[in-house]
C-alpha cells in the first residue's frame, strides 16, 4: 500500500469533520487544540495515510496538504 | 459629414458611435426605439455589437459589465424603463464603472403615455436607485446639443469613472433639426488598465475587482467619502449653464430642454414688446448651476419656472438663488409642452403683479 | 524515500485568507474547484468572475482573478456585458438558487437562450443561506425553512424548480449538467464538469451551466456529514445528477 502524511494548515480548518468522513483509512481525527478562530483543527492520529487526497478533496477551505512517499 | 437633417433619437445614436461607443444594450420602450434600431444597424459596421436585452434590468446590468470593461458602452430607454434601471444605476454608481444612460423621457407616473415629459426630474437629479450617489444628467435643448452632450457624456463618464445620463425628452428624441456630427477628438480612448477588468496581465498579475458591497461600516464610509469627494469635483468642475438675456431682465424664466426651447421664443417675443424677460437655462442638471444664478442682476425681480411637469425643478432655483426671489411655475403635465403664448401670458402676468 | 506533494492550495485561492462561510459549507468545496480549473487551465489573468448576492457574495476576496459585483440575479447580464465588450476573456458567474432561480430567473433564461458563451456554476442548496435559512425556489417538498416553518407546501408554494432541466429545453445553450460535492466521489465528477465548461467557453463553444447540489448545515440543522448525507438521500432523488445536454 502506498504511503502518505498530510498537513493540516490548522489555521483554516473549522472542524467540519468533512475529511474524518471521508478518510478511506480512518486516520483522522478532531484534535484537541484550538487554533485562532477557535476551532479544533483537524489531525493525523495514528500511522496509516495512503496519500489518497480524499480529505484533501472533501475540504471546504484548503486547510490540507497531502504528500505521497516514495520508496 | 457636413450638417444634415436627422431626427434626435438618430442623432443621438450616431453621436455615441462618434464618440466611440461600439457596444449598445437595450430594451424596446417608446418614444427611443431609433436609438436601438439605429445602433442594431450601424453598430456592426464599426466593428461594434449591439445587444437586446430581455429587460431594461438585464440592459443595465450588461451595461454595468461592459463598463467595467473600461471601453465605451451605453443605453437608452425613456421614463418607466429608467425606473426599472435604477438599482443597476445605483451599483453602477457604487462600483465606480464609466456608463452613459440616454434617457428620452416620457409622460408618467406609471407607465403615463408616450408623450414628453420632464418629470424625471427629481428621478435623475436626487436619486432613483438607493443610497449616496449621484449622475451628471445634461439636459440638451437642441438637436445639436442631444449630439454634443451625448459625446460629452463619454467623456465625463470616463473622467469620473461615473454613470452620466443624458436627460431628453420625447420632443427631442423625435422632432427633426440640422445636426452636425462629428468624430469625438477622444473616440480611440483606450481603456484604463489601472482599473478596468481584464488587464490582469497587463497589471503584472495584479488583479481588479469591482463592487459596491461593504460589510464592515469603515470601509463602507470609507467609500462614501471618496464618492462624495468626486461629487464635489464634479460639483467644481462640470457646471454648464446658458445665460439668455440675463443681464437686465426683471423676470428670469428658469427652463431646460423642450422647455427652455420654447421659452427662448418666449423671451425673444416678449423683449420685442420691450419687455424685460431673461432665461437661465441648466444645461446640466446634476451638478445643479448654482454658479451661475450667483450670477442673477439685481435687476431681477421674479423667477418663474417653466417645466413639462408638476414643478419639480422648483426647489432647486430656490436653494440656488437662497430664496431671494419670489419663484412661480408654470407647467403642463400628460405630454403636453407648455405653448410659447402660454409662458408669454404667464410672463405677462407676473410682470403685472 | 522521497516526498511529492499531491495536493496544495490553489495557486488562484487568495493566500492567506480565511473563508467566511460556515464550518463544512459546500461553497468552500465548489469555489475550490473553480480554482483548481483556472489553475489547470492557466487562466488566472484571463478570466473574469461575476459575484452574485448571497453568501457567496464576497467569493472575490477568495478567488484570485478579476472580478465584477451584480446586483441579485443579475450576474448573467453582467457576464454578458463583459463578455460582449472582451470575447478574449474567461467570463463566469458563480450564482447560488434565490439568485439564479428566483431572482434572477429572467437573466439566467435569456442568457442561455442567447447561447451565451459564458460558463455559470450555479450553487443548489436548496434554501437561502444568507438571509438565514428562507424557502427557494428549490426548497424541497416538506422541507422546512423559515418562511415555510410547517415544511414546504405545493399548493401554496409551488414545486421546486429544476433549473437544468428546464433551461436544457432551450435550443441554444450547449452544455448543462448537474453534479454534487457530497462526497470525493462525486466531487471528482464535478471537477471534471466544471473543467468541461471552462473548455468550452476557452474553445468558443458557447454556454455552459454546472449545477451543483451543495449543503447548508447551518440553516438545514444539520452536521457538515449529516447534511451531505441528507443531501444525497433526498435532494438527488428529485435533482438527478448527469448531463442534460451536451452540445448535441
């Protein structure tokens, strides 16, 4: 399986919870930080990310960046 | 082209192509059909579209979107098709976009009839649409004018980047005159790249975005202090008054368009009679000639306003002259002009008092 | 081992800034996509939006391009005026459903009866955001909104209006399809339609109108999730997605 990570531009995510959803492998979550707008931006919780963009895709703000690791 | 017989509303047409207006948006409405049919015809010869719109909304709103072009576009409609524009004036006006508006006005309130009138007076002098803002409107009186001021309207409108409507009515979109019309010197004016939508390029990738809406209250007054200081530019700069027979008159008649047309035949045979009877005539009715009625004689004893309507105009002499005179009106309303033995008879009249 | 970025922010998304629409709206999603087409297109400096009234009125401080305001539902006679006086340039209107379908009916109509060679993305969320959750012409039979509280009546209301089927009857407009940003299934499908109606309008083609069946969390009640999953549950069975017309 292909490997991933994204990043989360945590200061535009309003935690929709739209790429948790959407997430094929299940490796995101809400975090427990706020950030300046005082939303909980979304993270990566656990290992796992296959670099499919899908939360990428489903995202209303641009908020995450999705790299894909070559071996 | 040397002088030649046309009627207004053709006249006025083929002064905007002159000027350089290559792109119409219109709407059929009674008494400026010419103005559409004519640019339908003459518009692609010059490399121009003409567009009919499916509503005088529609063709407001597309001339809102060509003028932001930066080039040269207008429309024409009379009275209650000028009502149905006047949300799309007002952003026009909000957003700053160059567009000229003839307006050959008819009889109302409502759809009223097909006859001329100048009761949109106030319609296109004190608002019309919402808010803070403000058109140059010109008033021609001659067929030549409705060519002049029409070319000048460009000019204006670009200068200001401001909607500026030429103020007709029905007698002078549809009589017959001698007209001379030719190539406005600025009919190649290019667009302005510094604001006009697609020079993005040309701009470095600078984008321009174009509106009126302002959600926050700071920017918003902000906003409306920048148009207010354009208006008080306009206010110092574009004036335009006649002065007829003003230096000794006793009685000043105060009249613009067919009017002031008629009252000049007024005046003309009452001085014959050895009557002291002058005319002031506002060639532009925003920005109001308040200079120039700073320039009443002393001599002068009584105003009377002459209009094709209920007196609209006849605030405006007063805060113009600071009620120092007493003003008087006289106007006939349903399409009707007053006669030039009408006004004489008023003259009279008041001259008796 | 290397790393290669596979998706970023579009280079035609206004840097820096921060959308003001709610948590989970699918404005966000849609007005991603146009971006992502002017970028793959390379039109940033040719193209020219038209912002509607609504909520996404301020799309201008989110897209990175030229932009014009219209009045409520005036966008397509706006388009048509810039597009009129600039052939050469990409002219598109973004227009929710009280402008496009309410509104400013008169203008979309005319517009594509014209055969306009402008592109529209029209946002079908089947309430008015803005304004705060009031019934459109696209509020659905029983659904509730604030000016329809009991759920929305045909007898007093009328139908929800399907707005692509309608204009598709027209002979003049060329391309006319209904898609969804419900989920990345079906916004992959949306990409390539808005793509598509770019090209047209890049290749001359003439006019071109995605619809989009978005969500409103807020004014629905609903969770982001929930709502895209209401959406597909009862706004797709009454609004199909798929081409209704496609220069045939």
């Amino acid at each position: 399986m292909a490997k991933g990570r994204i990043e989360v531009l945590e200061q535009y995510c309003k935690s929709c919870g739209l790429c948790v959803a959407a997430c094929p492998v299940k490796v995101l979550r809400i975090s427990e930080k706020t950030n300046a707008k005082g939303y909980r931006p979304v993270e990566q919780f656990k290992e796992g990310c296959i670099g499919c963009a899908m939360c990428a895709t489903t995202c209303p703000d641009a908020a995450i960046e999705v790299f894909k690791i070559q071996e | 082209m040397g002088r030649v017989l046309m009627k207004g509303t053709e006249a006025i047409a083929e002064a905007a192509i002159q000027a350089g207006c290559k792109y119409f948006f219109g709407y059929p409405i009674t008494p400026q059909n010419e103005i559409p049919e004519y640019m339908s015809a003459h518009l692609p010869e010059v490399g121009g579209v003409y567009v009919q719109a499916e509503s005088e909304v529609a063709s407001i709103n597309m001339v809102l979107g060509g003028g932001a072009t930066g080039y040269r576009v207008m429309t024409s409609s009379s009275s209650p098709g000028i009502s149905l524009m006047s949300e799309g004036i007002s952003y026009i006006a909000g957003c700053e976009i160059p567009a000229v508006i003839v307006n050959v006005m008819r009889a109302g309130p409502g759809l009223g009839g097909i006859l001329p009138g100048q009761a949109d007076y106030l319609q296109a002098t004190k608002g019309g649409g919402n808010g803070d803002y403000n058109l140059i409107v010109l008033a021609p009186s001659t067929l030549q004018e409705c060519v002049d001021l029409t070319q000048l309207a460009f000019d204006l409108a670009q200068k200001y980047r401001n909607p500026v409507m030429v103020a007709a009515d029905g007698f002078m979109g549809q009589m017959m005159e001698a007209v001379e019309i030719k190539p406005s010197p600025t009919k190649d004016q290019p667009a302005d790249p510094t604001w006009a939508l697609g020079f993005m390029e040309e701009r470095g990738g600078k984008r321009s975005h174009l509106h009126s809406l302002f959600l926050a209250p700071e920017p918003l007054e902000e906003h409306n202090r920048k148009l207010q200081k354009k208006y008080g530019a306009m206010k110092a700069a574009e004036q335009r008054c006649e002065c007829y027979h003003m230096e000794d008159a006793e009685l000043l008649i105060a009249a613009y368009g067919t009017t002031a047309r008629i009252s000049r035949s007024a005046v003309n045979n009452l001085r014959a009679e050895g009557l002291k009877v002058g005319m002031i005539r506002p060639v532009t009715l925003w920005p109001y000639p308040y200079d120039a009625f700073k320039t009443i004689p002393s001599t002068v004893k009584n105003i009377l306003v002459a209009e094709m309507n209920a007196g609209q105009m006849v605030d405006d002499v007063k805060v113009a002259t600071g009620c120092r005179y007493p003003v008087s009106f006289y106007g006939r309303t349903g399409g009707f002009a007053p006669s030039v033995k009408e006004i004489e008879d008023e003259c009279r009249r008041i001259l008796a008092l | 081992m290397s790393e290669v970025k596979v998706y970023e922010r579009p280079k035609s998304w206004m840097p820096n800034v921060s959308s003001h629409y709610c948590p989970g709206c699918g404005h966000g999603i849609a007005h991603r996509l146009v971006c992502e087409v002017i970028d793959e297109l390379g039109i940033q400096n040719d193209t020219i939006g038209v912002a509607p009234v609504g909520c996404a009125a301020m799309i201008y401080d989110y897209m990175d391009t030229d932009y014009c305001e219209a009045p409520h539902g005036r966008a397509p006679a706006v388009a048509t005026g810039l597009k009129t006086v600039r052939p050469d340039k990409i002219v598109y209107t973004y227009q929710g459903d009280g402008d496009l379908a309410s509104i400013g009916m008169g203008e979309i109509v005319h517009a594509a009866n014209r055969g306009q060679n402008i592109t529209v993305i029209f946002i079908n969320n089947a309430i008015y955001g803005m304004t705060g959750g009031q019934m459109a012409p696209t509020t659905l039979l029983g659904q509730k909104a604030t000016t329809c509280p009991l759920g929305r009546d045909a007898k007093v209301n009328g139908y929800p209006i399907r707005v692509s089927e309608m204009l598709a009857t027209l002979p003049a407009p060329g391309y006319i399809t209904r898609v969804t940003v419900a989920q990345p299934k079906y916004i992959i499908k949306a990409k390539q339609a808005i793509k598509k109606a770019f090209q047209n309008q890049v290749e001359g083609k003439g006019f071109s109108l995605v619809e989009v069946l978005s969500s409103c969390p807020t004014n629905w009640g609903m969770r982001p999730v929930e709502a895209f999953d209401w959406l597909i549950s009862s706004m797709m069975p009454y609004y199909p997605l798929g081409d209704f017309k496609d220069f045939d």
